[in-house]
C-alpha cells in the first residue's frame, strides 16, 4: 500500500456501508493505510448489525469471517470470552486492522526474536484499546499478543486482514522459537462452520 | 431485588441484575422455582446478605444451572454457593477471593469454573473431584502450585493459568489426556534446570513395603494389619521409565524439562523413588539442555501426542 495522490476522508454510517466502501478503496490499484483505519474507526459500532457474527465459544476466541473482499482482503469478527487472549504472533506479510466493537482488548507489541535467539522475547509496549478504537500492524512494525483482560465482560473486535493469510506463526515467549499454524473459521457470513481438524491453532 | 418479583414472573428462568450496584440478594430468589440462570455481575455484592438464607433448601438449589457473580466484592465463596447441587457454570471472577474452599466438591454437575482476577494463592486438592469440569480459569492470581491431584480432573479440556506464581508444573498435568488449551504465560516458570536436594531417607515401613512390591511378595488382607494392607495400596510408581521402583511418602523432587508438541519446554515437577533414578540428570549442571533433552524423549512422544495445543507466553 502507498500513499495515494488525494486520502479520502470516508464516514461508514453502517457495517453495511463500510463494507460497501472498504470495496470501493480496494479496487483501487493503490490503497493508503490511513484511509482503512481512519475508515475503519469512523464507523460507530452498532450491535444490532454485527450480533449475527458475533459467535461466542466457550474455551477460546473466536474468528467470523463477514465479507472476503473479492480476494482483496479479509474481514472478519473475533469474539472474546473473559480471559481470552491470542498468542504471539506474526502477519504473514500482510496488513492487519483490528477495531474494538465492543468492551476492551489489551495489545502488547513484541520486537522479533534474533535469528539465534533463546532468550525471552522483548515487549515494546502495551496498551488498551477501546471501543470504536482501530489498531494497525504489520510485520515491519513487529508482532503481537492480544487478549480480553476483563474478567467480566466479553469484547468483540473487527479485523481487516489484506492480502488474506490463513496461516502465521506463533512465538513462545520465554524462548522466541515460532512455529507455523494454519488459522479456521469459527464461522462464514454469519453460519457455523465446523471443522475436521482438532487442531485450533489460531492466534488471528 | 424487588419484593413480590416471584408472585409477578413465577415462571422466571433467566434473571440478570447485572450492574445494578446490588448489595445484597434477598428471599425473593427463593420462590423462583424455574430459575436456571442467575447474572448479578458488576454489583456491590460479598457482605453478609448478598444471597438469601435457607438458598439450600429453596427450589433455586436443584434448578439453578449458571450463576454469574463477577465483578463484586467476594471476599470468600459464599457457603450458599456450594449448595447450589444443580449449578454446572460458576463465574466469580475479578472478586476478592484469597482462596477456594475444599467444600467447592459439593458442586458435581460444575463444568465450567471461572476464578479469574482474585487473590488465590493456593488450590485444594478438592477441587479435583469435580468429574464434570471442562473449564477451569485460575490467570491472573497468586497461585504458586499446582497440586498434582488435578490431574484426576479427566474432562477437562481448558486449564487457564496465566499470571499467577507458578515456577513449575507437576508432572501428573501430563495426564489430562483431553486438554486442548492451557495457558502459562506471565508465570515465573523456571528456565534452567533446577534440582532439588532435599531428600527424606525412606523408613524402615518404607523400606519394606517398596520391597513388598517390587518383588511381588504375595500377601493377603488377613496377613496383615488393615492399616498395612492400605500403605501398601498407595504405592506411587517411579516415573522413570528405566525403573520399576515404587515410593510410598520419601521421594526425590525434580524438576525435568519437557518438550509439548516439540516446540515448547515446560519445566514439569518429577517425584523419583530415590537419588538414583535421577543419575541421568546428575551431570545436567552445564549442559542441562542437551541431557534433558534426550531424556524427555519418551516424555515428550507421550506428551506431544496427549497434549494439543498449549498456549505458552
């Protein structure tokens, strides 16, 4: 993504029109982070657009995805429970977006491990978003853990994820050693998607 | 809660006061028979009157299945709360709980237990016999150890641990053969080897019943005193797998490094039947990685396959 010549200053009245727009930037040759994320926090979250994505589990957060962007990106609603959080994790190179659409979630920045390393890894800060709030990173800005420090109240996120990544690795933190995992939908345009595999991996 | 609400939503079976700056929950509770989900987060609850008197005897103690009361002032689980026989959800997090009382094994249909934010230093050794417990959140406490005995919690699939105290785990979580998530992370777990000294000679009584069973001596009740016969039954067996020993109370502590899924080493708590069985880690001082890794090998293929996903910090 680069800067375009003119940054359009969008207000998305609904997740409808956010959608609708999010279209419009992406069919552009050119796309400005900017743009997305201030897009991205214009919308005013509004529960009653978003509940039918909102698929809660009980033992960890989950991914929903709502819209797949003509191949151009991901958006997807992830729901966390009280204590759920993601392990540390990278963007595969990609562009990633998260607004809070309900309650808070801690995001705590990590540096990259040295190639030798074997030591605990290095945060570089923390903070808690909150709602409305949008969030971007990529892998040259460093990785990152997010997690529902609430011990009473679920939290609810939007992520745009562009080019769309369905797999990432994980980092341990006391050793900086990552190992590759593929990521699953909770659910798809709001239905229920079961998967095979046991295996659920997934930060997001 | 307001008088006369069981005479107007007597067939109420969701009720939720959350966030309503409650201080206490009265009778009223008591004559809703139908009552199966109770939410009262984010009130001034935890002083004396916060649950109605005789809640045991009431309907509401066989019928009510979630009970939600986080976000209060809960110094300790109020008694009332075990005698909910039926309840299978209890959420008590973000209260001011210093620990969690043995009677918690009255509640047999719980499945899902949420102690999350509060002060527990400690875990009873009761709360293992909960055969229903899916969930268990304990993060963001004070807790030092783990007893070994929740090993025997065999249903559950989520153990949540995060920041608490921990420096090790017991080697026993190994068995909780359908654990897919378990969360670690912000615990000083320790990260080089570490080996512990202290060792208790076995006695005499201790002597002769490892004997008894390592070399089958045959024996019958009547052949012994009854107090005999049950020492012998709580023979442990040696976790090292190149000896076929048994302690019964004087044992070898140890910490041992084991591989998960062959990307993370956790540092598990071992009870080896004397100084001997550890021999493999006696040179382990400077080149601990090497040797308990080697040695975590048949640990590591039983954990990898046991083990699904561990979320480490």
């Amino acid at each position: 993504m680069e800067q375009p010549v003119q940054t359009e200053t969008w207000k998305a009245r609904s997740l409808e029109e956010l959608v609708r727009i999010l279209h419009q930037i992406f069919a552009e040759d050119k796309v400005s982070v900017d743009e997305v994320q201030a897009l991205m926090e214009s919308y005013e979250s509004n529960p009653e657009e978003w509940l039918q994505y909102a698929k809660f589990d009980q033992y960890r957060y989950t991914r929903n995805l709502v819209d797949n962007g003509n191949g151009k990106f991901n958006l997807m609603i992830l729901c966390w429970g009280e204590g759920h959080g993601s392990s540390i994790h990278d963007h595969t190179d990609s562009h990633c977006f998260m607004k809070i659409l309900q309650g808070n979630l801690k995001e705590t920045l990590f540096e990259w491990p040295e190639k030798k390393g074997n030591g605990e890894m290095t945060k570089k800060s923390e903070r808690v978003l909150r709602e409305n709030q949008c969030a971007y990173i990529n892998d040259s800005i460093g990785l990152h853990r997010v997690e529902n420090i609430s011990h009473t109240e679920p939290a609810v996120s939007l992520h745009l994820y562009s080019p769309p990544f369905d797999t990432c690795n994980t980092f341990d933190q006391r050793t900086g050693h990552k190992h590759k995992v593929t990521m699953t939908f909770y659910s798809q345009y709001g239905e229920r998607t079961v998967c095979v595999s046991t295996r659920r991996d997934a930060p997001h | 809660l307001p008088a006369g609400l069981s005479q107007w939503f007597p067939a109420l079976e969701v009720l939720d006061v959350s966030g309503t700056g409650l201080a206490e929950m009265g009778a009223e509770l008591l004559s809703l028979p139908c009552l199966h989900t109770l939410l009262a987060k984010n009130n001034r609850l935890g002083g004396p009157g916060s649950l109605p008197k005789g809640l045991g005897q009431a309907p509401l103690a066989r019928s009510l299945r979630v009970l939600n009361l986080s976000g209060n002032r809960f110094a300790e689980v109020p008694p009332a709360v075990l005698r909910l026989r039926g309840l299978r959800s209890l959420s008590l997090g973000g209260n001011r709980l210093h620990g969690i009382p043995p009677d918690i094994q009255e509640l047999q249909s719980l499945e899902f237990l949420y102690l999350g934010g509060n002060f527990i230093t400690a875990i009873p050794p009761e709360l293992a016999k909960l055969p229903s417990l899916r969930y268990l959140v304990l993060c963001d406490n004070k807790i030092q150890s783990i007893p070994p005995q929740l090993a025997q919690l065999h249903s559950l699939r989520s153990l949540s641990l995060h920041n608490n105290l921990l420096t090790y785990l017991p080697r026993e979580i190994l068995n909780l053969v359908h654990l897919e998530e378990l969360s670690l992370r912000g615990n000083p777990l320790v990260v080089r080897f570490v080996r512990d000294l202290t060792y208790n000679p076995p006695s005499l009584q201790e002597l002769a019943g490892r004997t008894v069973k390592t070399r089958n001596v045959p024996y019958a009740p009547s052949d012994l005193p009854e107090s005999l016969v049950r020492y012998l039954s709580l023979a442990s067996n040696c976790p090292n797998p190149k000896c076929g020993g048994v302690y019964f109370d004087s044992c070898v502590r140890q910490i041992k490094f084991v591989d998960f899924c062959g990307k993370y080493r956790l540092p598990l708590m071992h009870y080896l039947c004397s100084p001997e069985c550890s021999s493999p880690f006696s040179s382990a001082s400077q080149s601990s990685t090497s040797q308990s890794e080697s040695d975590s090998e048949d640990e590591a293929s039983v954990a990898a396959h046991r083990m699904q996903k561990v979320l480490l910090g």
